[in-house]
C-alpha cells in the first residue's frame, strides 16, 4: 500500500530530518510512528502528500511514486487529521465533512448522505449536520475532523496527533471508537503520536525513532517484549515492560473460577438474595448448559425490583469476554483501562471464569519488582470483590 525507500529529509546546513528511511506497510494497516521531539515522525508523515518534499529516496502508493502523481489530485486520495481539527468555523458541519466530496464535485444530496452515513458510524444524530462547529464539544469537533477525512472514502489516511489536546476520557473514548472505526472500515492508517500508551493501544506496528533514524518497528508485543536498545527501552518506560514470563501466561492462570451466577431464568428477587448475600454488586448470567448469557448489576435491580421480572427479561448483554487460551498482554490494556472485569469463555460462550484489573496488575507488578518486593501493594479492590 505504502512503501518508503531509503527516503531523506535533508534540511539546510545539512541537518538531515529523516535519514534513509525504508519501510512497507500493508494495505489496512494502522502504523504508528513515535519518539522524541525533532525525531523526524512528523516529517515522515508530512512527505507522503507533499506537504514536505523528500531530499533523496522514493514514497509510493499502490507502487506509483508521488512524486509522479498531481500534487492536487494526491491530496484529495489521502485523509488528514491534525490536532488543531482545523474546522471551518462559518460552514455547518455538513459543509465542514463534504469539503473534499465538494472538490470532486460530488451532487449535493450525495454529499449530505455520505455526511449522515458517516455521522452514525460514530453514534452522532444526522440533525449534527446543521450545526455549526462551535456548537459542538472538543470531542464531537474532533470526531467531525476524522469524519471529514473519511468522507471521500480515501484508502490512506495521515493523522498527526489527532488527539493530543483532548481531555483524559474524551481521549480514550476517541482512541476506542476509533480504532474500531478503523478495522471496520479497514484503512491504512499513518499516525504520529508522542504518547507511548496510544500507541501501544492503537497500532498493529509501532515505528520507533530517533534523530531522524528507524530505531525499531514491530508489533506492540514484540517491542515490549524484546526492545532493540536501552533508547528504546527507557523510551517504553520500566512500567509498561511486562517481562516474558507474564507476557506468557494465558488468562486461565489468572481467572477465577467461582464467579457470581444466576440462571436466566431465575427471578429478579432470587438476584437480589443472591448479590446481597455473597456482597456483590453484579452477577453473571447463565442458561442451563452454564452458558454465558449477559449481566445483572445494581443499577437494574434498582430499576426493576419492584416488578420482579425474569432475569433475563433485564439483564444486560456482556459487552467485553475473553476465549480462554487468549495471553494476558492480549487483553492487558483493554482490562486496565477500560473495563473491570471481563468473564472467560469458550469458543461455545460456556462460562469458565473471571479476570479482573486488579488480578492482571498484580501479576505485572510482580513482573516488574518482584513478588517479595515489599513496595508491591494489595490490590485487591472494591471492584474486584464486586464480581467475585
């Protein structure tokens, strides 16, 4: 899809910004490049439209050198999202998404469609098109920026720090929606970040680099699990170098085996006495055969139990469960991050256990320092308790 070939940047008084760069990225591929500040990560995404020229070497596209392509045309295939969104504050939203379909002239009702479409991929009311961006959070601004790159349905998109100035959680929720987005959707994606964390949990290769040179490119795995220097492994951070011994394991050696269930077909007040008695807050629901079927949890109960429904008739769907035979470094960061805990299955949905954030963070801690180490806290929480 995208090939580099010894490219280089070379600035005047000879300082070069990127140095004989070659590197292929396959089609639907999400690439993330990252290292230090004047690394040259965001020079190396700037050259593949053009808004910086390459000093030596060749980018292609679908094995056709850019240079050999209209500058303007060039543009108008390839997405590009940047920090600052860069919308228009005097066009609506439906103006602001169809800037590139407008270009390649597009009729106008096939640009609102293509705007509304793409509005619901990402859980936002087509009346959005109406608006103005100053009408719209930061986070909804940037979801209309991604938009806006989608909205000609171009195979490569460029993303320079898309959500670098977005608060914690709005960060994350974005990382979230658009990584799935993305495998959907299955576009190359280009992504320069300085934030390890997003790049761990976005990329399927990472590109490390430093001045100016590829210092390593690989999976998130295998970078954490083999670093190729002291750079690279001080640029990681001690924290997030989960040693091989863990990175083995599979979430049966961490699972527990006993958690809280409740038929489906039991009463909503047979979930209470149960909840109450074991002094959790949630139950995992189950038929006959043990197969995992949703979810009960306090806020249902308090919301039906003055009805007494079927449990099933209430209960939640399971939105995250893991296979057994899946490592922990598979499920590391969704589990720490983002949810509680998840139930482990089989590949026929039977329920065999439960792994919670604190289970999986005590095992990285004593990775990381030992389990004698007395730094090492308990961290067995309210939350863990909760499903157990």
């Amino acid at each position: 899809m995208l090939k580099f070939d010894q490219v280089t940047k070379v600035y005047s008084g000879g300082h070069k910004a990127v140095n004989q760069l070659s590197l292929e990225i396959e089609k639907g591929e999400f690439i993330v490049f990252i290292g230090p500040s004047g690394c040259g990560k965001t020079t190396t995404m700037k050259m593949v439209n053009r808004l910086i020229e390459t000093s030596e070497g060749s980018i292609s596209i679908e094995g056709e050198d850019i240079k050999h392509k209209n500058l303007v045309e060039l543009r108008r295939s390839i997405g590009y999202v940047i920090q600052q969104i860069g919308l228009f504050p005097h066009m609506t939203i439906l103006e602001n998404i169809s800037l590139v379909p407008k270009l390649l002239k597009w009729s106008e009702e096939k640009r609102r469609e293509r705007a509304k479409e793409l509005l619901k991929l990402v859980d936002m009311d087509e009346e959005t098109i109406h608006k103005y961006p100053g009408e719209l959070s930061g986070g909804q601004q940037q979801r209309i920026g991604v938009l806006r790159a989608l909205a000609a349905d171009p195979p490569l998109i460029l993303m320079d720090e898309p959500f670098g100035a977005l608060d914690p959680i709005t960060r994350d929720t974005l990382q979230q929606e658009f990584k799935m987005l993305q495998q959907s959707l299955g576009k190359t994606i280009v992504f320069v970040t300085h934030d390890m964390d997003e790049a761990l949990k976005l990329a399927d290769r990472i590109v490390i680099m430093r001045d100016g040179h590829m210092v390593q490119v690989g999976t998130p795995g295998e970078i954490l699990r083999n670093p190729a220097d002291d750079f690279v492994r001080e640029f990681i951070g001690k924290e997030r170098l989960i040693q091989s011994e863990s990175s083995n394991q599979t979430v049966e050696h961490i699972m527990n085996t006993n958690p809280v269930t409740i038929q489906e077909t039991k009463r909503l007040s047979d979930a209470i006495t149960l909840v109450r008695n074991r002094k959790v807050d949630t139950a995992l629901v189950v038929d006959d055969n043990h197969v995992l079927k949703g979810v009960i949890d306090v806020n249902i109960i308090n919301q039906y139990h003055k009805e007494d429904p079927e449990v099933y008739q209430v209960m939640k769907a399971m939105p995250s469960v893991v296979e057994e035979g899946t490592s922990l470094e598979d499920v590391f960061f969704t589990l720490l991050m983002e949810v509680r805990y998840m139930p482990v299955v089989d590949k026929d949905r039977h329920l065999l256990g439960i792994i919670t954030g604190s289970s999986l963070a005590n095992v990285v801690y004593d990775s990381i320092w030992g389990e004698n180490n007395s730094t090492v806290i308990d961290l067995e929480s309210k939350e863990e308790a909760a499903v157990q």
